[in-house]
C-alpha cells in the first residue's frame, strides 16, 4: 500500500486500525566503475516491490539521497550531508508522527546513512515511537555468511544483476582493487580503517585517496551472478516480511 497513491480520508483510515509505516533510504553515489550510482536506492526499491506483494503496511515514498561525504568527488554523487538528512527524516518521521504512525519500519539500503538513522531513532523512543532499522545488506549477511560483502563488491553487484543485469557495465568488472596505503606502516585495508602493528585503527579519508575505482571490500564484483542477487533479494524480502509482522504486534508504553 503505497502512501504516494491514497487520498488523505484512506491515509486516516489505515492510521485508525495501524500505528507502522515503512520507509526506503538509498544514496545516489559512486558504487566503482561497473555499478549505477543509484545502486543504494534501486537495490531498497526492489525489495519494497516484493514486500508490498505480502503485506499490507504502509509504504512511504522512497527517500533517494542519502549522507555520501566520502564519495562527494565521484561524478554523479549527491551528498545530502550529515545535518540536512537528520533534518530531512525528522519532518518525515515527525509528520507522519502527527498522523498517527507511532512505528517505523526504515529500509536502509547506505551504510553512511546508519548513524543519522539512529539518532531518529533516539528521537521518536524519547516522544513514545519506535524505530525498526533494516540494513538490508547487512541483514543478509546473517542469512548466509556467504553473501558478505563491501562496498560495490560481489554482494552489491549480485544484487542489482537479480533486477536488472543490463545495469552492470561488465568492461570494469574485472578491474582489481588496489588500496592507498597512508604510509609504509599505515596500511588501508577499507574506507577508513587501516593496519598498524595487527591493530585496525581508523583515519577517515575521501574515498578517492583509497581507491582509484571507488568499491571497497574482500568480495570482488566479479564474483557476482543473476541467481545469487535473485535468491539473496526474495530471502531478504521474506524475512523483512515477517519482521514487519513481529514489529506490528509491539505494544508501545
């Protein structure tokens, strides 16, 4: 049931007899050579497509930008910072507050968003709501530790080919990925964090300092296949089902 598609009567309606609502966070950002930049926000799309086809929750329009401070220089990436994107879920989360939502069910499809995300979160408990925060990526790791991934690796690029594989530009697939060492001793081994004496310490760096090509993580895009994103994404999709369910029978104080 999507927000975007009732009259206001039918919105106070639903709000009588449910108190949860659902909403999709992305980021429009570099995701390396091969992967479109709205790679965070078509990956939380597909998966509000499937669970709109079992449940019956409320579906927010999805919100397409995200915090990306880190890949700002990467052509096509639009960074809505820290302060306007806590502003920006505040009056959503806020209006919808009015209306009677009282839980929130966020579908997070960027890590740079999660912090922000959590500090909405303290908000609405501290006024009587809840937050339910899924990060979809990290949600299916757990399902099967074989779908581990990073940034723009396998696990992402699996992902969009089980939507649309024609969106994968296969003449950078291949490409390695070579990590910019701060120095001799300090060495990078992901976005921030890097390697001194067996001890991970982090140096936060624009990611263009770290890497050439903009994916980051121990899974190779290369790696990737149509079945694996297809099976990871309806796992995904069923299991944010059912957690909705579960969240839906929460009684708040």
């Amino acid at each position: 049931m999507r927000l975007e598609n009732l009259t206001w009567p039918h919105v106070e309606e639903y709000f009588r007899s449910s108190d949860m609502v659902l909403i999709g966070i992305g980021s429009i950002e570099c995701h390396g050579k091969h992967m479109p930049v709205g790679t965070d926000t078509i990956i939380p799309n597909h998966l509000l497509e499937k669970i709109e086809q079992k449940s019956d929750i409320l579906i927010c329009p999805t919100i397409p930008y995200g915090s990306a401070d880190s890949l700002s220089p990467y052509p096509g990436t639009i960074d809505l910072g820290v302060d306007v994107l806590y502003s920006l879920m505040t009056r959503v989360t806020e209006s919808l507050y009015q209306h009677g939502a009282r839980k929130f069910v966020i579908l997070n499809g960027h890590g740079g968003n999660t912090r922000t995300l959590w500090r909405v979160g303290m908000d609405l408990q501290r006024k009587g709501g809840l937050m339910a925060l899924l990060n979809w990526w990290l949600m299916a790791w757990d399902m099967d530790p074989a779908w581990k991934g990073g940034h723009g690796g396998g696990e992402e690029t699996a992902a969009i080919m089980g939507i649309d594989p024609s969106l994968i530009d296969h003449s950078y697939i291949d490409e390695p990925l070579t990590l910019k060492n701060v120095s001799d001793e300090l060495v990078a081994t992901g976005f921030n964090s890097v390697l001194y004496k067996g001890v991970s310490v982090d140096i936060p760096r624009m990611t263009p300092t770290v890497t050439d090509n903009g994916w980051i993580g121990p899974d190779h895009p290369n790696t990737a296949t149509e079945e694996w994103g297809r099976k990871m994404l309806q796992t995904t999709a069923d299991y944010i089902t059912d957690f909705i369910d579960a969240f839906g029978r929460v009684k708040l104080d």
